[in-house]
C-alpha cells in the first residue's frame, strides 16, 4: 500500500539531514492537494527550502501555494514565535503588573529556552485544533535529531508542568507555562494516536541513513509513536552496467537494502526512483513520484569544467598552524562528519595535537572512523550527559541553600531548556580548547548549528552588556563569539554536494556568519559524480545540475572551493579516510 493510499491527518516526515524529506513531503502535500484535499504543509526546520522548492515567501502563517488549489505552506519561524509567545506571557500577567514586573519577565523571556519552548507552542498549536479546517497537516521536519527533541517536548513539558507548582524561571512565570497546558496534552494525544498521526522516516540506500531511521524508529516508539513507514529515497537502477560509476551506485544501495536493520524491516515501505533533476518546483515535485521521466542527456561539450582543488591541498592550508578551531558545517547529509574525521587525521599525520568532537544529536563519528586512533581524542557532546553534568554543578554550587530551596533549585533544573544552556556550555569549553591545538568540530545539522551561533551571539551581548569594558582593552574577556569571529583562530568549512538545496542551504547559512561577522574560510564540495566521468545516461543528465551548482559557487558564493570525487565505496574506516586525502 502506498503511504497516500490512506492517509492519516497528520503525516511527519523525517530522518537523516540530506536524504530527500522536504522534497518527498512537498510532493506528498502537493499530490493529496491535487486530489481535492484541503492540506496546510509545514516547516518544522529552521534551515528549510521549501520557499525554493515552491517558489513562495515562507511565513509563520499559511501562505496559498500559486498552482495548486488546496496546498498552503507554513514555517514555525523561531523568531517570530518567541515575540508572539513573551507577548502573550506579559499579558496573562495583567493591568495589576507594574512596569518593573514585565521588564523583568521580560528578560527572563530572552533565553534560548525561550525560543525552543516559544516554537514548540506553535507547533503545538497545529497538532491541537486551531488548524481544524484542513483535511490534513504534513510536517516537513528538521533531521533526526532535531526531530526527536522537538516530538518528546509534549511528553517533557506536560510532565514538568504536571509535577511543578512552584514556577519555571527560565520560561517566565508558571502561569505563562500552565496557560499552555490544555494545548501541550492535546498536542501529546494527537502524536500517540495511530488513527491520526503517521511518521514516515526517510531514508536514502545508504547504510548510515537506514542505520539512523532504525534509531529514529526506536526512539519515537518510547516515546509512543507507533504508527509508522519507510520510504527510500533516490533507488537507481543503472541502465549501463558496464559503466563502473553507476555499477558502484546501484550496487552501493542494494547491499544497504539488503542488510536493512530490524527495526525497518518490520515497517512497510515505499521506495522512491532516483530523478534526473533536483526537486525544485511544481513540475519536478510532480514528477518526483510517478512512474517515469523523459532524460534529456547534455551534450559533452557543456560538461567541462576546469579542475577544482583537493580536500589535500585545504589540509596543507589548515596546518600551516599548530592551533586553532576548524568547524565543518552544513546541511545534514552533505559529508560533514566524514570531512571533519578525514581532516583530524591529516592534521595527525602532521604531528598536530587534535581533538574531533561533534555536535550533532545523531553522532556519526564512531561509526565513521570505525576504531580509535592512537594520539587522536575524539568526544561528543551528548545532550543528556551535559545536562546531568550542569545540574549536578549548578546544586553543587548552591550548597547553602536549604532543603527546600535545593528542592525548589532541582525542579526548576528538571526542565527541558536546561538541554540548551548545558549543550552551548559545553560547546564554549570545546572552542576555547582550541588555544592549545587544534579541535575539529563536526556541528550538528544546520537548523540545530544556528541555534548554537544564536547562543554564542546572546552570551556575547550578555557580557557586553554586564561589563561593556569587555569590549576594550579593560578586560582581557573573550568570548565563544568572538574566538569564531577571529579568522586566525577559527576556520569554517561549508560542506555542500553539487545540487541546488545543499548549496542554497550554504549560501543560506553563510549569510547568517557573516551576520554574525564570521566569514567561512572554504567550502567543500562533496561527491562529485562529474569528476568520476559517468558513462550512464540518468547519470550524465544529472551532471547539468552539478556543473550549475560548480559555476554558482565559483561565481560570487567562494573563492576557496575544494571538491571530492564521488567515491565507490563509502568511505568508512581509517584506510578510506585517508585516502580521500590522497586524492
């Protein structure tokens, strides 16, 4: 049965950065949308191109989409609800409250806890019953990870409320949190009713993306979602055998199927053809989930393109210096831990002190490297042990408190923002370890990297604002933003693939840097299947999209690009790591 035969009311798309969900759930909203469905498709990721996939303004309110009658779009834009939510807290307070009262709330209103809890109330709101007039709401989500911080949050924040009586401070007063509370129960029904919600994990033919479904598809079954599916995304077939590129791919993706993990296996499943061309617009979106396509192969003559440089030549530049910070991001998918672990062992090999950490909540890096490297430390920052390691020190440094109080202390320290404040401490220890060799940072998907610049930038203000000394020579202060601001302490790698979201969603997250008045130093190219000259015809019409991927990048997004051939097995294992340095 296809997963829009019959279709529940709300559908959650999901699963590991760069493996077709926004492409797959726009053209699912688009076809229950042209099949008379009233349908409102959301963005639940901060990083999302729906806007380029349709062809519209993205709003935090529903916006029509031009040539599909029934289909609106909607992005939980993190800003917009945070102003909306601080607005609606300073009014449950009343006339009663004196200016002083609704200053300091707030200020406690400007936290990243704020912002988490600000755009789970919209997102809360959708799955309750303001939305009721669609037929059905399709969530395009942030990669796993994310994802499943945000679909526990009904089940922590309707616990937290439930056992706390005394006050949320972080989040204002109690009374802002319990007005909430109605929706916040609503919102954990509605998830854990197979007769309304369906999550459909996404999945490329590739043994890390199955392998992170499976988890995925673990953890929301504790968390009691239980109606679920698999799609695969992107299945090729070769139709030249002989053409050693397209042998690899194919054979690459049937071996991933054939090992498919226990947990998928008990789920029925979609598999979704490779297209010639990206996802972008209403044709392509439709055609992404039909039975066939016409190629249109480019003429040899339109392939060329003058040779790039080496991700060897990228390592040579970086250790040109015994220091310092290289953070590789970009969108979930792209390679970035594979970038990240390759360049911590070339900079070893070069007598360097390393230390490879990651960010992300899907934490890759063990399974990439696949065993310890002598010389090398290699560390996480685990969400859940950072937290327990913050609240521990937090009690530990209030032990003049009384009973009461540290009981008081404790609740208030059980709530699920404390994720945030304890992950960016832990990220500001690893960045100012960087004084003393280097630390190779794998960051988390690009939706969950801004959240950590926003919490860089929000401490940078904080402590200006508390000593504007700082910002002098008064005090020798520096803080996470400004060491990411210093082009000699810190090197950002943007990895992208020759496709137009991943490198829109570069372009996207360079112009937050560079807001943030940090300039990327170089990007990374990834998989270039035109490098490994394909002779297979879906194959050689995919190559156009590449090579106008090369020129825009080249025409005015960097001037310090470095690419990496597609390689034929993936490249897992120190042997293969190091022999893409070699390349």
């Amino acid at each position: 049965m296809h997963w829009l035969d019959k279709p529940q009311r709300f559908l959650f798309f999901t699963g590991k950065g760069g493996v077709g969900k926004t492409s797959i759930s726009a053209a699912s909203a688009i076809a229950l949308a042209d099949a008379g469905k009233r349908v409102l498709l959301v963005s639940t990721d901060a990083a999302s191109n729906l806007d380029e996939m349709l062809g519209i303004t993205l709003q935090n309110v529903p916006v029509q989409v031009p040539g599909v009658p029934g289909l609106a779009c909607i992005n939980i834009d993190p800003d917009v609800a945070t102003l909306a939510y601080r607005q609606r807290v300073i009014d449950q307070m009343g006339a009663v409250a004196s200016a002083a009262e609704k200053a300091a709330v707030t200020e406690q209103l400007s936290g990243a806890c704020t912002t988490e809890i600000a755009s789970f109330d919209e997102f809360s709101s959708l799955l309750a019953q303001v939305h009721s007039h669609y037929d059905h709401i399709v969530f395009d989500t942030a990669p796993s990870g994310h994802t499943l911080r945000l679909l526990s949050l009904p089940k922590a924040w309707s616990g937290f409320l439930a056992n706390n009586d005394q006050g949320a401070s972080c989040l204002g007063p109690h009374s802002g949190l319990k007005m909430q509370e109605a929706r916040f129960n609503q919102a954990l029904a509605a998830l854990s009713d197979p007769a309304r919600t369906t999550v459909i994990l996404v999945a490329r033919p590739e043994t890390s993306a199955l392998q992170e479904a499976a988890r995925t598809s673990v953890e929301l079954l504790a968390l009691g979602l239980s109606n679920q599916r698999l799609i695969v995304n992107g299945v090729f077939h070769a139709s030249q055998p002989q053409d050693p590129i397209a042998r690899a791919i194919e054979q690459q993706g049937a071996k991933a199927l054939a090992a498919l993990p226990q947990a998928l296996a008990l789920l029925q499943r979609d598999d979704v053809a490779l297209r010639s061309v990206d996802s972008v617009g209403l044709a392509a979106l439709r055609a992404l989930l039909g039975d066939g396509e016409h190629l249109i192969t480019p003429h040899l003559g339109t392939l060329q393109l003058h040779a790039q440089k080496s991700i060897a030549a990228l390592l040579e530049d970086l250790a040109q210096q015994d220091y310092g910070l290289v953070m590789v991001m970009g969108k979930g998918g792209v390679g970035k831990t594979t970038i990240a672990a390759a360049l911590a062992l070339g900079l070893l090999a070069k007598g360097k002190t390393v230390h490879l950490s990651t960010t992300d909540p899907a934490a890759h890096l063990a399974q990439t490297l696949a065993q310890e490297v002598p010389g090398l430390r290699v560390s996480r920052i685990d969400p859940k042990v950072e937290t327990q390691r913050y609240i521990d020190k937090m009690m530990a440094s209030k032990a003049a408190l009384s009973s009461d109080e540290k009981a008081l202390l404790l609740e208030d320290l059980q709530s699920p923002c404390t994720e945030e404040v304890a992950v960016f401490h832990a990220f500001s220890h690893l960045v100012a370890q960087a004084r003393h060799g280097f630390v190779v940072l794998d960051t988390a998907p690009t939706g969950h990297s801004l959240l950590l610049m926003d919490a860089a930038g929000a401490y940078h203000r904080q402590i200006l604002s508390t000593y504007p000394q700082a910002g002098g020579a008064a005090l020798s202060l520096i803080t996470p933003l400004m060491r990411m601001q210093d082009k000699d302490y810190t090197k950002i790698i943007l990895v992208t693939l020759p496709e137009s979201t991943p490198v829109s969603q570069a372009a996207a997250l360079q112009e937050d840097l560079r807001r943030a008045k940090i300039e990327p130093y170089a990007w990374v190219l990834n998989r270039s299947v035109l490098a490994a000259h394909p002779s297979d015809p879906l194959l050689r019409a995919r190559l156009q999209g590449e090579v106008a991927q090369m020129r825009r990048i080249e025409a005015g997004l960097s001037s310090n690009l470095f690419a990496i051939a597609f390689q034929p097995e993936p490249p897992v294992g120190l042997h293969a790591l190091r022999s893409l340095l070699a390349q």
